[in-house]
C-alpha cells in the first residue's frame, strides 16, 4: 500500500516534467548515436569495397603486363601473409570453371559464379555478403574482369569491422545507461527549479485560505513569468482583501443600523411589559413584540456570521481541535433533547487525528446537524452520530430515521432560507444547514447529503486532518 506522501510524488508534475526530459534527452541520444553507427557501418563496408576494386585493378595490370602464372604466385602469396582461413583468391572462366584458386578448405558452400559471374561479366566489379553458418564468420566477395574469359573472385573477411561495430555497440549501451542516470539528475533539478516558484505560490495560497490574508508570495529578482505570477496573485489578493474589509465594513453598518432600532423596539416592549398599568392585553402585545425582536436579532447575527464565514472576514481562532470530543459534547448536550422527544441518540467514534480549526464554530456546525435530525425524526426513532478517520481527512456522519429529503431538493438545503414543505411545520429559519456549510467549508472541508423520503438522511463532513510531522 502506497502512503500519502508517496502517491502524491508519483502523480506529481515535478516527477513527469523529470521523466519527460530524461526521455527526450536519450531518445535523442540514442537517435544520434543510432545515426553515427549506420554512418560508420556504412563507411566501413564502403572503404572496403572499394580496397577490393582497387586490388582488382592491380591484378588485371599485373596480368596484363606478366602472366598467369605470375599473378597466381602473387595470390598466393597474398592469401598465405593474411591467412587462407581470411582471404581466398579464384580465377574464373566465363563458364565458371576453376582456371586458378588458392586454398579454399576454410570457405564453404562457395558457388561458381552463378548469377554474380555473369553480372560480373558487365564490366562492373559485383559485391556478395558471404556468411559461413559453421564458422559464424561474415567476408565480403567481389567479382571482377580482369582478361577475356576470366573473372577474379575475391573473398576478404569482415571480421575486422565487425568487431569494431560491437565494440561501438558496447560502449553506446553504457553511454546510454550513463546518459539516463544523468538526465533523470538533471531533469530532477531542473523541475524542483521551475517548480521553486510554483510550490511557493501553492504554500502562499494554502495560507490565504487558511485565513491569513496577510501573507503573500515572495517574488525572487528573475523577472521571470513566475515573477509576473506572483506579483499577479499579489494584486489579486490585495483587491480581494480590500474588498473584503469593505464588505465587512458594509456589513458592520448594516448590523448596527438594524439592532440598534430592534434593540430600542425591544427596550420600550420591555418598558411596557414592566408597567403594572398596563392590561393583560397589552402584555400580550408586548411579549410578542420581545418575541419578534429576538428572533430578528437572531436572524440578523445568524445571516451576518454566514456572510462574514464564506467572505472569509471573520477572523478565527485556529489550533488543533479534537474533532471527536467535540462531537461527543454535542452529542451530550443534545440528548437531554433527544430523550424528551423518545429518540434514541448514538455517538460512536473510532481514533482519529485532530483537525486544525475553531472548537466552537465547528461545533455550531454540527449543532445544527444533530438538531435537524432530532427535529425531523418522529419520536422512537434514531439519530447515529459516527465520526472516523478516512484517508487523511475526519470523517463525522449523522445520520437519522426521520422524513428524508426529496431528490430534487436535496442540492437546496444548503441555501438560505430555504426549507422543504414538509418541514415548515417546525420552528426554524432555514438558516442553520447554510450556516453549517459556510463554516465546513471555512476550515477546507466538504459536506454532503444522502437521503430518501420515509427513510431519513445522512449528512456527512469531511474535514482534512492535521498531518502528522513525525
């Protein structure tokens, strides 16, 4: 089983942009290399045939000027001083018939002419690759006029230059194998290099999402299109944070522009309500005046705290947070809750690392999770709490036997003020799975919904766990 950390390296661009120019680098490698032996094989073979039509020559003038006998003791003479098992001599009539010829024992299967005498017998000297299956041995003929009637066949081993061709080919597998272990190096380098700028802009991103939106990334003195990025997301964070401190200003406004008058409505109700003159009526009134300003005041907070969280303006206090615990104290205080409406609330936790957060805003968010399944689950049913560890991240479920969710609505919950019909008979504002959601996401997490009518819901939260630097 790979780790983490592992199976990030191998999906990383840093290891592809290494492999890529480790393999660029030895195909083109290879490619020249490939390139320098079909040049030096050719060269080769086409020096040596032409030594062959040269010695052709040589013979023909020497015929010409001595004899035959003459020329067959230079032969073999020549085949004697290079060996009979290297080099072989014939003479040849136009019929094919064996005028004169040095020893051939070494040389098998050798023909009469054939098709090469009589190709030969154009004017033009014909080459033949000659291959001795019982030596392994490779030599090059030629077929050439040297008189009327009579062709010289001359054989001439290639051993030599086969040699020097596998010795070529040894030393371009290990310059290969050498050049692979060097360019995956250098390509290593040179992508932790380019990438230096790109990992800095990551770490300054992770940071701004964190909540510290005073960092930024640090710009080398390169002038290059990192550079330009960097002082890019920069600027953009710089607009971003200006915009955010004009929202939380407008939203200060608003907040005081609003409570304060509630707040003057709900000090006279108090007033009235105090005033023993007063009749029962207006008592009446005045409670449901206190009731009306609180749950405005209420739903003034509640919309600011989920505007101000998914802004990012609202600062938090982040340390590590015991994910479980404080599920459990959730859990605790709502059971007393649970127990009045006859639901049987469960909270089981496996070991799980901690998450990096604030205590009490995530636990708000899962007060609102817990208190929507005891309000929507009819009484002897049940509500699971369940919280894990998944694969780096904090897994907590809560889960209920209650009405369940539509389908369709199922992507809506988390909207503002938005309830299904069949909960609008209960108390509430349709704030509390926006607000839920506002603060999971602010801590880098995800929340989801599985549900079906009759059958109840699970609402999940995945929050990344703190890693561990042991």
């Amino acid at each position: 089983m790979l780790s983490g950390q592992n199976r990030r390296f191998l999906h990383s661009l840093a290891l592809r942009l290494s492999l890529n120019y480790a393999a660029c680098c030895c195909l083109s490698m290879v490619a020249v290399l490939a390139v320098c032996y079909l040049f030096l094989e050719g060269s080769l073979r086409k020096r040596m045939d032409s030594d062959l039509a040269e010695e052709v020559v040589e013979y023909a003038a020497l015929l010409q000027s001595q004899n035959l006998q003459v020329l067959e003791d230079v032969l073999e003479r020549e085949a004697f001083s290079e060996g009979t098992d290297q080099v072989f001599f014939r003479i040849l009539d136009r019929a094919g018939n064996i005028l004169i010829t040095t020893d051939t024992s070494s040389w098998h299967d050798l023909m009469n002419g054939g098709t090469h005498l009589q190709a030969a017998l154009t004017g033009k000297p014909v080459f033949v690759d000659y291959y001795d299956r019982e030596r392994d041995f490779h030599a090059r003929l030629l077929y050439g006029v040297i008189a009327d009637n009579m062709i010289l066949e001359q054989g001439e081993s290639q051993e030599g230059n086969r040699a020097l061709l596998s010795q070529f080919r040894r030393v371009f597998m290990i310059a290969t194998l050498a050049f692979v272990c060097c360019s995956l190096l250098a390509g290593a380098y040179m992508a932790r290099s380019s990438l230096a700028g790109v990992q800095r802009l990551t770490q300054a991103a992770v940071k701004i999402t964190e909540g510290r939106w005073d960092h930024r990334v640090p710009v080398s003195r390169n002038h290059d299109e990192i550079d330009e990025l960097a002082n890019a997301f920069n600027t953009m964070v710089d607009r971003i944070q200006v915009l955010f401190r004009e929202l939380r200003e407008v939203t200060d406004d608003i907040a005081h522009d609003l409570r304060t008058p509630l707040m003057r409505i709900r000090g006279e109700a108090e007033m009235a309500l105090a005033e023993s003159e007063a009749d029962a009526m207006g008592h009446e009134r005045c409670g449901s005046v206190l009731e009306e300003c609180d749950r405005m005041l209420s739903l003034i907070n509640t919309m600011l705290e989920i505007s101000q969280t998914e802004a990012g303006a609202k600062s938090m206090e982040r340390t590590e947070v015991d994910l479980a615990a404080a599920v459990e104290d959730v859990c605790e205080l709502f059971r007393p809750a649970a127990e009045d409406k006859g639901l049987n609330l469960q909270f089981t936790a496996s070991p799980a690392p901690s998450v990096l957060g604030d205590s009490q805003r995530l636990k708000r968010a899962m007060a609102h999770l817990i208190d929507n399944a005891i309000k929507y689950t009819d009484s002897g049913g049940q509500v699971r709490v369940q919280c894990e560890s998944q694969q780096g991240e904090v897994v907590v479920m809560v889960s209920d036997t209650g009405i369940g969710i539509p389908g369709d609505a199922a992507t809506e919950v988390f909207g503002r003020f938005y309830r299904v019909d069949t909960s609008r008979s209960e108390p509430g504002n349709g704030l509390g799975l926006s607000l839920a959601q506002a603060i999971v996401r602010a801590h880098g997490g995800q929340i989801g919904l599985e549900s079906e009518v009759g059958r109840g819901s699970v609402f999940t939260v995945r929050i990344p766990a703190v890693r561990s630097h042991r």
